[in-house]
C-alpha cells in the first residue's frame, strides 16, 4: 500500500496546489519524497537514490512544481541500473539550494531534449529575477543541477 499512499500524495498536489501562485517549501519537498518514493519501489537498486534535506524553514514560499521537472527530468533520463542520483535541499538563511547529480542511463536518447529545462529557465527568470542562480553540467555520462533562489523576500 505504500504507492498507493505515494501516489495520492502526488495527486493532491497537483490537483490543490498547482493552481496557486505560491506554495509552502514543505510541500515541495513533500511532493519530492513522494515522487522519489514511489520511483524506489519500481527500482531494482534504491539504495542508490540518495537524498539529503535540511529544511528550517518550511513555510517559505516557492512557486509550485519549480523544483520537480529537474527530479522528474533525474528519472526519465538516470541510469538506476548501478548507479543513481543525489539530491539535497536546504534552506539555510532562507536560500533554497537544490543540488541534483544524476547519472545518464547511454542506451536513452531523447530526441526533443532540454525543453523542460529552458521552460525553468524561462520560469525562473519571470518569477526570481536577479534572485537566483542557476548552474547546470550537461556531460556525456552526467546531469548535475545546482540552483540557489533567495526566498527572503517571499
């Protein structure tokens, strides 16, 4: 019953909280956990999804679903066979940063690639301008995101 949970989870998210403009940190978050969650039991090694989080202040507002395309992006595109990803997420000094490392899986090749990526791009830059950074290494083997966004101010 533990996807059954998860997938709720999911669908009360994006039915009540994708139609706002603002939503806490926690349910951001929350809606990662549930994501990453249901994707270790379809895998054959979660162990290798490492996920470290240090929230202090969990109701920060963020603009919904501004993290979850990059984790979302981790899966279609990670090779879980051997190895996997790390993520973590902090909130220290009210700046959000999100790191993500995925490996790529070689035998998946998107051939409309990185739209998903220059639609947060285009995101961030109308809802955080000069209020973030965005880092983002796109290698043969690897995808890693670092994002720091200032939600001081929110």
């Amino acid at each position: 019953m533990p996807a059954i949970e998860e997938l709720s989870q999911l669908l009360r998210y994006s039915t009540k909280d994708l139609e706002k403009d603002f939503i806490t940190l926690d349910k951001e978050v929350g809606y990662i956990d549930s994501l990453v969650a249901l994707e270790k039991l379809r895998i054959k090694n979660p162990e290798l999804l490492i996920t470290e989080k240090e929230i202090e202040y969990p109701y920060l507002n963020i603009s919904p679903m501004l993290l979850v395309p990059f984790v979302e992006n981790a899966f279609k595109h990670g090779d879980f066979r051997n190895k996997g990803f790390e993520m973590k997420i902090s909130d220290h000094n009210k700046i959000l940063h999100f790191y993500l490392l995925n490996f790529k899986n070689e035998k998946i090749k998107d051939t409309v690639s990185g739209i998903g990526i220059e639609n947060e791009k285009k995101r961030l830059e109308i809802l955080y301008p000069d209020h973030y950074e965005l880092n983002i290494k796109n290698t043969e083997t690897e995808f890693v995101v670092d994002l720091k966004i200032d939600l001081r101010n929110e």
